[in-house]
C-alpha cells in the first residue's frame, strides 16, 4: 500500500486496523486510507504483518506496543 500517510525512513508509523463484520478499515498514522477490505468470508483469525521494500535492499520492520481490543 502506497499512502502518503507513511513515514518513511527510521520514523516511527501507527497501524490500526479496524474489523468489524466482513469490513477491515486501516489507519495510517491516524490517517483513513479509503480502501476498505470487504471479504464475507472472515469471521475468526489471526492477526500477521507483512513489511517490504520496493527499493530491492534489505527491510528491517520493528513491531512494538501491539494492543487488541473488542469492537464495543
């Protein structure tokens, strides 16, 4: 995903994903990035992250401070 909302570089990005039904809506940054996943297919899960470079050069990703909550 492309998004102007990235910080780029060694700067810290905050993710959050909100699913809720068969919708998953991101943040970036507290940015809404308008591409909502629709996909009736999900109902349970796990949560994985997935981090690349288009650049073709090593990507190193530190995830820290994961949090889950129940939608209220």
């Amino acid at each position: 995903m492309n998004s102007t909302a990235l910080k780029t570089g060694t700067a810290k990005n905050r993710l959050q994903v909100i699913a809720r039904d068969n919708t998953i809506l991101l943040y970036i940054n507290g940015v809404y990035q308008p591409a909502p996943i629709q996909d009736a297919t999900l109902d349970t899960g796990n949560i994985g992250f997935l981090a690349s470079s288009d650049k073709g050069d090593a990507t190193n990703v530190v995830y820290s401070n994961l949090s889950v909550y129940p939608l209220a």
